[in-house]
C-alpha cells in the first residue's frame, strides 16, 4: 500500500503528526529539497505539499516533477488569505490545463 506524505510549513508540524499521518515540516527554503526526496521514495504514492511553500523554484520545477513521478501531487490551500495581486493555485492550474487566464471571484 502506498504512503500518503503531507509537507507544510512549521507552524503546522503538531496538527498533522497528531493524527498518525507522514509529515513533513519545512521552512520554504527546504520545501523543494524535501519534495524531491519524498517522491524519490518508491513507497510514497500521495504527497500533499502547502501552497505558501510552492514558491520560487519548486513553482518552477512543479509540473516537471508531477509529469516524471508516478503518484500523484497535491496543492493544499493556504489556511491564511493570501494578497490580493498572488494568483491563487487554482487559478494557475485552470490557466494551465485551458492556456487562459480566468478570473474567480469567491
């Protein structure tokens, strides 16, 4: 069976781990280094990253690592409301999969 992998930042280290689940908690400069290794496991099948660490170069190198690894990534939304000019990952993802930028109002 295949393990299910979250990767947040610090502040949320206690609420994952107290329920039994694989967790990893990262500072944003360890978040792609971290990714990297998770899904370099043979084991790992589900790997759920927070958004804030989805940043820089791991934004970057997303899509490349989601098409060469097997199992399947998530973005966790961010529990805190992001600024008002960062486009959200569900608008980037829609732009990706349709090459359009649309705009959501929630």
């Amino acid at each position: 069976m295949k393990k299910i992998i979250f990767i947040t930042t610090r502040d949320a280290e206690y609420g994952f781990s107290l329920a039994g689940i694989t967790h990893y908690a990262v500072d944003p400069v360890e978040a792609g280094e971290e990714l990297k290794n998770v899904m370099a496991e043979p084991d790992n099948g589900l790997v759920i990253i927070d958004e804030r660490l989805v940043r820089g170069e791991v934004e970057e190198h997303l899509r490349e690592m989601e098409q060469v690894w097997s199992g399947i990534l998530l973005v966790l939304p961010s529990p805190e409301k992001l600024p008002a000019e960062a486009e959200d990952y569900a608008a980037r993802l829609i732009r990706r999969a349709i090459g359009y930028h649309v705009r959501l109002n929630v």
